[in-house]
C-alpha cells in the first residue's frame, strides 16, 4: 500500500541545498511545480491502487449476490 502522505509541502525540503535567495522566481516556481507534480503522481498511483481494490471487492460482492440469487 502507498504511505499517504497528506502533510503540507514542508517549503525546507523542496529547496533543500538550494541558494534560494541566489534564485530567480522562475527558478522557484519550478521547484515548487516539481515538487507538486511528484505529490500528484503519487496520489495518481494511490488512487490507482484504491480503484483497483475496490474493483476486486464489488466483484466479489456481485458473485456473492448472483450465487445467493440462484439458490
């Protein structure tokens, strides 16, 4: 299972070993989008998983209703 990280963006991380105040703002902005863009894919991969539990547990439940139907 994916570890659920829903903290905020601690900012000392995203520009860890950077000269932030040697940085332009384009330069900031695109750490800060990086760093957005792997939280997001990370909860794109958590959301995959999460839907493809939840596709094996309502096929499940459906098999179990048809078999209880047919008795």
């Amino acid at each position: 299972m994916v570890k659920r990280d829903r903290k905020r963006v601690d900012v000392g991380k995203v520009f860890e070993g950077k000269d932030v105040d040697r940085m332009s703002s384009f330069e900031v902005a695109m750490c800060m989008s990086s760093d957005m863009e792997d939280r997001m894919l990370a909860l794109a991969t958590e959301l995959d998983e999460l839907e493809s539990k939840y596709a094996v547990l309502d096929a499940a439940l459906n098999a179990t209703d048809f078999a209880r139907e047919a008795a």
